[in-house]
C-alpha cells in the first residue's frame, strides 16, 4: 500500500513538473519561431527581415545570451499565402514547441495563423503588419508596434490634401485585408474633411498588370491617389502611370516604405510619398549610428540592410530586453508582466516613443511622410498623431 502511495504521489509530482515546464525555454536556450515569406511576392521583405532577426540573435548571444541562456531561431517559409502560414505555425508550435511567434509577416498569414499559437499560449510578439487585428480586439498574447495602416493613412491623407491642394483623391488598392485597411484609413482621413474618394480600384494579390486602374484613375482626373499596394503592385501603378503621362501625387502606406521601390522602379519613382515609422539605413547616411549599424551589416551579409532588416533587429532586441527583465524564471506570464510596464525611448533609427500596458497592445500609433528624392527615401515631416492634428486646427 505504501509503495502504491509513494509511486502515486511520484506520478503526480512528474505531471505537475511537466505541466509547469515552459514550452521552448530550457536551462541553456530559448526557443524563438518566425514565419515569413522567402519564395512569393513579399521575399524580399521576408529576407530583410530575416536577415535583421539574424544579426540580432548572434549580437546577443555573443554577449552571453539572456541570463545565460542563448537564443535559437527557426524561420519558416509561407510563401505569402495564408494556408502555408497556418502549416507553418503548425510545425513551429507542435513540433519545434517554439517560445514565441516573433515578426511574422502579413496580415492574413498572421489572422490565419494566430488560433494555432494562442491554442498553446504562445505570444504573436510585434508581427510585420500594421493591421489593426494585431493587438484589436484584445488578447493578452498579443503585442504590435507598428502604427496601423488605418491611422497612418487616417491622418496622412487629410495632411496632403491641405498641404497640396487637392481636390480629387482616388484609390487603387489590393483586395484583401491589408488593401482594406489602407482604404478605411483614407475614408476615415477623407471624412474628416468632408470628402470621400472620388475614385476606387483594386486588384487581386499577385497581379501584375496596372494598366486598366491606372486608365481608369486618369480618366477621373485623380489629383492624388492612395496606394494600397506594397513593392511590385506600387512600381507596376506608378510606372504604367508616368508612361501615359498621369502623374497625380503618390501616398503610399509603410508596406510601401522601402528601398526596393527605388532599387527596381527606378527613376520613375522619385516623388512617391509613404507613411513610416524608422528611417531607411543607407550606409551612407548621415546619422552615424546607422551608417555603423548598416554597414555592420552590409559585412556580415554582403548587401545593403533595408528598412525590413530594421525591423526584424529591433523586435529580437525589444524581446530580448524584455526577457531579461523577466529573470532566470522566463514564461509567458513572466514575459507579459514585464511587457505590460515596458516603456520604449527613440531608438537610432528615429522611432516613436512606445509604451504597454495590461490594456494597452499596441506600442505607437505614430507615424510620419518620407519621400524619394533623386533615388533615395527621404523624411519631410514629424511624427503625426491625433494630438498634433488637435493643435493645428
């Protein structure tokens, strides 16, 4: 009887033991997961940010790692497509029995993606996408810390319209969630000055003809048009548009903001506007700290770091801040304790101030314009948000 008793009680103390392990934090490793897109329409970015996370993860743990454990990275691929990223966190959750989500890319890869990991507790940390659905509604496993495609364009477009002139705004935009928002930012912006779109078109994800929208915005007499697009779709609108002779302002959102719309379009794409939140690192720029850190960069990789590289550094860095806030006894709850008082100073790359709360997920919702001039992004203005909007009015 007694021996009965001592193996039950030595089976509940091992359940016990197992239940309250941390999934993909052992004595000597982190686990962390990144799902982005390596083969489809968004590689590039998929790479940069990548590569970013990359550079991240080895300056850590060259330091030592975070209270003696080092991180471990498994990135897998999507593809772009929503199905793959569900297959992906699969694997990544089940099997790898990763830590944390970190920087998955697009918006709905993440919405399809996101029920696998909060089924296993697992936080969707600071995904690629400024879609509203990455910290509305609440959830305490999620964190994001971009400005919103809806309030970058909400309060950018109305900003252009008074400072242009303009009276005839149009739309072309991709027609998924990512597209949606960029337009339901505009049409909000729009409202606030009475206006509405004069214009709408969209496209499906993967097109690579513009000429019927561009036709389309041209015989409207669009004056500025909000572009809904990220890299291919924005170089395909603005290049079909400057051959036949339409050149209306270009207000493109933070999917916009990047190097490869300069690299691949060419000349064609000086004026572009775009809403950002960090500085692209040329490493020629004039800040020394980024042209240190880009060509840090450029060394280890042999090519030109970009915004998207930006972003995958920073989210290793911000989590690992975090994690060793939150001690040798790493968890979820630890974690979120931590986040849940985080506050966040300008960075070198010039982004916002950001703060959490136990009910606030969303670090910033700051943006500001950037445009390319003679080849390369260039900011023109400060960062906007509703109280600075108050104030001019």
């Amino acid at each position: 009887m007694k021996i009965a008793l001592t193996m039950a009680l030595a089976a509940l103390a091992f359940t016990a033991n197992v239940h309250s392990a941390q999934q993909g934090v052992t004595d000597t490793e982190i686990l962390l997961g990144s799902i982005q897109d390596l083969s489809g329409p968004l590689a590039g970015f998929g790479k940069q940010d990548r590569l970013g996370m990359i550079l991240a993860v080895d300056e850590i743990n060259e330091q030592g790692g975070i209270n003696g454990r080092k991180l471990r990275l498994i990135v897998e691929d999507s593809g772009y497509e929503p199905k793959r990223a569900v297959l992906a966190a699969q694997k990544l959750v089940n099997q790898d029995k990763i830590f944390m989500m970190m920087g998955h890319i697009g918006t709905a890869q993440n919405m399809a993606a996101i029920p696998v990991q909060f089924d296993a507790n697992i936080i969707n940390f600071f995904p690629v996408t400024a879609a509203r659905e990455m910290y509305e509604p609440f959830h305490r496993l999620k964190y994001s810390f971009a400005a919103t495609y809806f309030d970058q364009m909400r309060r950018a477009v109305p900003q252009m319209i008074k400072e242009k002139g303009i009276k005839k705004v149009c739309t072309v935009y991709q027609d998924d969630d990512f597209g949606l928002e960029v337009l339901r930012g505009g049409e909000a912006g729009l409202k606030t000055l009475g206006m509405d779109y004069h214009e709408k078109t969209s496209f499906k994800r993967g097109a690579t003809d513009f000429s019927s929208q561009v036709a389309k915005m041209k015989a409207a007499g669009c004056e500025m048009v909000v572009l809904g697009t990220i890299i291919r779709e924005t170089i395909g609108t603005i290049g079909e548009s400057r051959k036949t002779g339409f050149n209306p302002v270009f207000l493109g959102s933070s999917a916009a903001y990047t190097d490869l719309i300069h690299k691949l379009g060419g000349k064609a794409m000086d004026g572009l506007y775009a809403t950002m939140t960090v500085q692209n690192p040329y490493t020629d720029e004039v800040s020394q700290p980024i042209r240190f850190w880009a060509n840090k960069y450029k060394t280890k990789f042999n090519e030109d770091p970009a915004v998207f590289s930006v972003y995958g550094y920073l989210i290793i860095n911000i989590f690992a801040n975090a994690a060793t806030k939150a001690g040798k006894n790493l968890t979820t709850d630890s974690f979120i304790k931590v986040m849940d008082t985080m506050s966040m100073p300008t960075d070198i790359f010039g982004s916002a101030p950001a703060t959490f709360s136990p009910t606030k997920r969303l670090g910033s919702d700051a943006s500001r314009l950037s445009q390319i001039q003679d080849g390369k992004w260039k900011v023109v203005g400060p960062y906007i948000t509703d109280e600075a909007v108050a104030k001019k009015k």
